[in-house]
C-alpha cells in the first residue's frame, strides 16, 4: 500500500514538473521569437495609426449609426432594403479588417487592452442576428432583442476618441467612492422604508399603494429621492391624516436629494477634473517629444550635411575650412531649418528677447505721445508770441 501511495506521489510530482518545464520552454520560445516579416508588420501599423484610417473608421461607425436610426422606420427600411444589404456587408467587413489588422501587428498585446476587447464584443454582437436566421429562422421569438443590440456598434467610436476614454478612466477612478456613496445611500432608504412601512402602510387607513410592502415602499422612497412627483404622494398622506408625515417627507428629501445626491454628482466631478489634468499634462508631453524627435531628425541632418562637407575638403582642394564653409552657405535657403546651441538660439533667451523688444516698443511709444506734447506745447507758444509783442509796443505808444 505504502509502494503504491509512493509510485502515486512520485508519477505526480514528475508529470508536474514536465508540465512546468514545457511552460517555461513554450513562454522562452514566444519571448525569443523574431518575426520574419518585420516589415509588412511596420507598414501595417503606420497604417493603423494613421490620421486618414482613423478618419475613414470614425466615419463608418458614424454612417453605420445613422443606419442603425433610419432603420427603426419600416418604410424607409422597406424602400431602402437592398442598399441596407449592402451597406451592412461592408461594415461588417470593415469592422473584420480592421480587427484582423490589430491582430496581425502584435497579437499578444491585442487582448490586454480593454478596448481592444470591446471591439470583439462588438463584432461577436454583429454576428448574432445572422447565426440566429440561419440556426432559428427568421420567425425566431427573440431575434428583435438581437436586432436591438446593433446600436452597440457605436461603441467602436471609444477606441477612436482619447477624451472618452479619460472620461470612461474617471468613472472607473470613481468607482470606490461611489461604491460607498451609493451603499450610504441604500442604507438610508432602507431606514426610512422600514420606517414608511411602519407608519404610513400598516394601519387600517395606510396608503398600500405606496407603502403597503418594501418592495412599494422602496420605489416611493426613489421617487421621493428624484423629488419626482413628490406632492402627489405627499397630497395622498395628507388625504388619510398623518401626523408625521410632512416631517417624514422633508427629512428625507433633505438626505436624500441634497446630500446624498449633491454627493455623487461632487465626487464625479472631482474625479473627472483629475483626469482631465492628466490627459492635459500627457498631451504637453507628447507634443514635447515630438518637438524633441523633429529637433533629432535636424541635427542629424545637419551632422551628414558637416561629415559630406568634411569629406568634400578632403577631395576638393580648397585653400582652407572657411571657404569651405562660405560655398556651403552660398546653397542654404532662407527656408532651410537650423538648429543651434548657443545661447543666442535658447527659447529662454528668445522668449527673453522677445518681451524686451515689447518694452522698448513701449517705450518708444510713450516717448513719441511725450515729443508730441512738447511740440504741441512749443507751437502754442509761437503762437502767443506775436500777440504779446504787439501789446507790449502799443503799451510803449500809448505812454509817448
């Protein structure tokens, strides 16, 4: 018995340590594997990430939405239904070559981003009407709720749009908090339903309608939370002389509507303002490295042209480097792009320079409105000079 339990424990620990070695053997082969078509791979993925693909995506789901609306109207399906045909036929593949695309640029990092997986859903979504005319037929009880679930296919637009995405991450940040907010709240429902059952659904004369079982009494208490019709069920109190009513009600739309709520509706905010600083501060960041690989691509250009000219010294006889030089500068352009290091080129410097110069502008302008008083001044005196020596010289008449 012990050489059986021992050949039993021996054959699992060595099937499971073969097992551990061919998925550590497996997992070493996909890391050290090199594609073979690493070029068609880069082509793809330019395309991909190309602003006319995106343009041409955006605009299929877009027209694919539009569709989706003007075929809730049987006449115009009815009319239109072989352009409808065909149009779904090439959104469908559409959606299937762009699905496949991703797949074939990098097909381990597809499946783990989430919106990745939301396309899938949403091609497996597009595939279900069709599996249930061929499996079911068309007279088939539920194929409207499949028929329904069409209008997904606009969730495509997520994957192409970065500011619903920061705001989708914001609801995600925000799901904690809510969490907690909205079990709060839970609780204070089921506080006063308890509550609203005891006082207003158990006597003789209770209002069973709105309150005559929790299940009744939570939806009354919704309402009341939506503030929603709220006279209405108040009226119906009143009607069956309930003390304590009012004071029920107002307390409860107190909690409710503004704490409770104003809460939610704080937290989402905030959450949201945090996301929207973020993809603020990702989108400086890229364009900072794009400036930085435009500036590389320059200076590099600029180190082949100055090696060609040093080879060009080498065989060309030229009496010395500034002469060199001085042909060079004599096939640059105005609209040629340099990129130097001193401090002369440094935007601190620039930007420096730039409100000096706007201060001396100022300046100057100050000094010119300063000038043309003066001289407005000056004028007037030569004005007023003659007028004085006339009066002065008949003065000196009157006295003779």
């Amino acid at each position: 018995m012990s050489q059986q339990f021992y050949h039993q424990t021996r054959t699992r620990v060595i099937s499971s340590s073969l097992l551990d070695n061919s998925s550590l053997m497996f997992c070493a082969r996909i890391r050290t594997f090199q594609r073979k078509d690493t070029q068609c791979q880069a082509f793809v993925k330019r395309v991909i990430m190309s602003r006319p693909f995106q343009i041409v995506m955006i605009s299929t789901i877009s027209l694919n939405a539009f569709l989706v609306v003007l075929g809730t109207d049987y006449k115009i399906r009815y009319n239109l239904f072989r352009l409808y045909e065909f149009l779904e036929v090439n959104f469908v593949a559409i959606y299937n070559a762009e699905f496949y695309m991703k797949l074939y640029v990098d097909a381990m990092s597809y499946w783990k981003n989430g919106y990745n997986l939301l396309d899938v859903m949403v091609i497996v979504i597009i595939t279900i009407p069709y599996s249930l005319r061929k499996i079911k037929g068309k007279h088939y009880p539920y194929l409207h709720i499949a028929d329904g679930l069409q209008s997904l296919r606009i969730l495509k637009l997520i994957s192409y749009s970065r500011g619903i995405r920061t705001l989708i991450t914001a609801v995600g940040q925000t799901a904690y908090t809510v969490a907690s907010v909205l079990t709060l709240f839970f609780i204070l429902m089921y506080i006063f339903a308890i509550l609203g059952f005891c006082l207003f659904g158990i006597t003789d004369q209770g209002d069973l309608n709105n309150w005559g079982n929790l299940a009744v009494a939570f939806f009354t208490l919704f309402s009341l939370a939506t503030v929603d019709g709220w006279t209405d069920l108040q009226q119906q109190l009143d009607n069956r002389n309930f003390a304590l009513s009012r004071a029920f009600t107002i307390i409860f739309i107190l909690l409710a509507s503004f704490v409770f709520l104003s809460m939610f509706v704080g937290v989402m905010i905030i959450h949201t303002e945090d996301s929207i600083k973020k993809f603020e501060q990702e989108l400086k960041l890229e364009r900072h490295l794009t400036l930085m690989e435009e500036k590389q691509v320059i200076v590099k250009r600029q180190q082949e042209e100055v090696s060609r000219l040093m080879q060009t010294q080498k065989n060309v006889d030229y009496k010395s480097f500034s002469e060199l030089v001085e042909n060079f500068r004599k096939t640059l352009r105005h609209t040629d792009p340099m990129v130097l290091d001193d401090f002369g080129t440094s935007l601190p410097f620039i930007d420096v320079y730039l409100s000096t110069l706007d201060n001396q502008d100022a300046t100057i302008y100050k000094l010119q409105e300063l000038y043309y008083e003066i001289v407005h001044v000056l004028s007037q005196m030569l004005e007023d000079l003659p007028q004085k020596k006339q009066s002065y010289s008949s003065d000196k008449v009157d006295e003779k």
